[in-house]
C-alpha cells in the first residue's frame, strides 16, 4: 500500500529567498494588531470586567433594542448587549447589585427572565455568570502575567539551549504569535475571557514545539556541514522538518474543526484562536525564525561551543564538509 506523502521527498522550497517580504509582511500585520488591539479593544468577558453576564436564547431572530428597552424599564443598571454567534443569541452584561452578594444577583437575573419571557415567549437563559470586580482585576494581572513569564521564560530557555539568536528569534516569532491572536480577537470583538487565555498559552506552547524541532535541525546541520552557507543550510534544515512540521499542523486542524463545528458556540472563540494560532505559528516558525538567525548574525561554527563532547568528536573525526547538500 502506498503511503500518504503531504509533503515530497527531497522538498527544496528557497523559504531564506524570500524573508525580507516575510518580514516587511510579519511587521505590518504586527503593527495593524497592535493598532486594532489599541483602538478597538478587546471584548473582554465577565471573567476581567466583573459584573453579571446572561446568555440569552431566543426562538428567532431578535432586535437588540427591543432587549435593551426591557432590561432598561427593570431599573437594573446600564446593560449592555451583543449578538453572540448567531441572531438568536444575545449577550446581556449587567453591573452587579451593590449589596446583597450571590442572592442579590440571582434575584436580578430571575426579574429579568420574567421580563424577558413576558415579552418574547420562548427565550431560554443559556447560562450567566458573575464575578466580582477585585477578582475581574486579579484574573486580569494574573492572565497577562501567566503569558509574559511563558513568553520570556521560553526565549531564555532557547537563549542558553543554543545561542542567544535562538533566543531572541523564539521572542519575536512569539510574540508576532500572540499579538496576531490579540489582533483577531479586537476585530472580530469574539469575547475574551479565561478560556482564550488558556488558548494562547497553548498557541504559545504549540509554537515553541514547533521551532524547537526546527531549531534542533538547524543545530544538527550546522555541526554536520561546518561550510555549507548559513542560508542554504537553513533552507535545508527547513526543508527536512516540513513533513513533520505539515502533518502536525493538519492533523490538529482537522480535531479543531470538529471542535468548531460540534462544540457548540461556548468553545467557538476557543476553538477559533487555535485554529489562528496554529496557522500563524507554522507561518512564523517557517519564514520569520529560522530566516531571522541570518539576520542575527549566526554562523555554522557557532554550534561547536555547545555540542556535547561525543558529538563534537564525531564531527571533527568527519572533517570539514565542502557544503553540497545531500
């Protein structure tokens, strides 16, 4: 039986050939999600801005004003409402009661239901959640925290694992990551709570296990050919890791898929920002962080510093290599 071959044999794609437009591309798509981020914002769930947040069903397709002039005439607070993955679905933020603590906001959610079915028969509360707003300030220090030690912790890591180029090339392909998953995000105003922190921290997990393979290669090749050019050897330390790198990428889009279509609309902005991220972070890991390495400076000789002293041995009893690749 033949195998299934994503990717050829002896695959010799120039990704170096074309890194100035992979890094004028990855510069401007970083800008325009630091400008989107900046200027949008994000549509932070009830996790970071505190308060009570109702998920409300309807039979069909509903206007938004007519929901805000219900909860309005409730005298419960300013609401404020979205349209949650489908028209029949709305998104209704309240403040929470200034005294009365849990039953309070239980109290406030059962007059609005009241109010609600009274005016549109059939409408069912999905779910609500409430949090207070010191927790809403602690989930949001700890929830950028959590990924700044991640990030930083992982560029040092590859800092003392290889050299430092490594480093500073996991930092940016990183972040391009993480700032791209922002930027979706403050488009699409998808909301942003918990559950998509939990996702970018995977993103950022996904996209170092991609670049360390990667980067591995690249360190094998340059102890091996010690004269090859810096650009070809990246070509083909490059070219060697695709398959592994394609099927990885595909088989996991394919459970993201199913996920996205069968997991119902609570893990959709879950489920979008892997699906984002594992794109982006092939992209990244491919064309901007292998090609970056040139850009810092690195060299083949560089390898010998860190190389055990068994592998450092075997490579000086193979000589120098005249840099053909095989």
């Amino acid at each position: 039986m033949k195998l299934l071959k994503l990717v050829p044999d002896n695959t010799n794609i120039g990704f170096v050939a074309i890194r100035h437009w992979a890094f004028a591309l990855t510069a401007l798509l970083t800008v325009l999600a630091v400008g989107a981020t900046a200027y949008r914002g994000l549509n932070l769930g009830v996790d970071f801005v505190g308060g009570l947040m109702i998920e409300a069903k309807f039979p069909q397709a509903v206007e938004t004003d007519k929901v805000r002039d219900t909860i309005a005439n409730l005298r419960v607070g300013e609401s404020s409402l979205q349209q949650f993955g489908d028209p029949q679905t709305v998104q209704i933020r309240l403040p929470l009661p200034e005294q009365g603590g849990a039953g309070a906001a239980n109290a406030v959610v059962e007059k609005t239901r009241k109010a609600m079915t009274a005016r549109f028969p059939g409408v069912v509360f999905s779910r609500y959640d409430t949090v207070s707003g010191k927790v809403s300030g602690e989930l949001i220090r700890n929830g950028v925290l959590a990924v700044m030690l991640a990030v930083v912790g992982i560029a040092i890591f590859s800092w003392f694992r290889y050299e430092w180029q490594f480093g500073v090339s996991t930092f940016v392909a990183i972040m391009h990551d993480v700032l791209m998953t922002l930027g979706f995000f403050a488009i699409t105003q998808l909301e942003f709570d918990l559950n998509i922190v939990a996702a970018v921290l995977t993103i950022v997990g996904y996209s170092i296990n991609d670049k360390m393979v990667i980067d591995d290669r690249i360190r094998e090749n340059m102890r091996k050919y010690r004269k090859m050019d810096m650009k070809a050897l990246i070509d083909l330390s490059v070219n060697e890791t695709l398959p592994r790198t394609v099927m990885t990428s595909l088989t996991i889009m394919l459970a993201l898929g199913a996920l996205l279509l069968f997991g119902g609309h609570v893990l959709r902005g879950f489920t979008a920002a892997m699906m984002l991220g594992i794109i982006v972070g092939t992209y990244s890991s491919v064309y901007v962080s292998s090609s970056l390495l040139i850009s810092l400076g690195l060299k083949p000789g560089m390898a010998e510093r860190k190389a055990p002293k068994g592998l450092a041995a075997q490579a000086e009893r193979m000589g120098p290599r005249d840099g053909a690749q095989p």
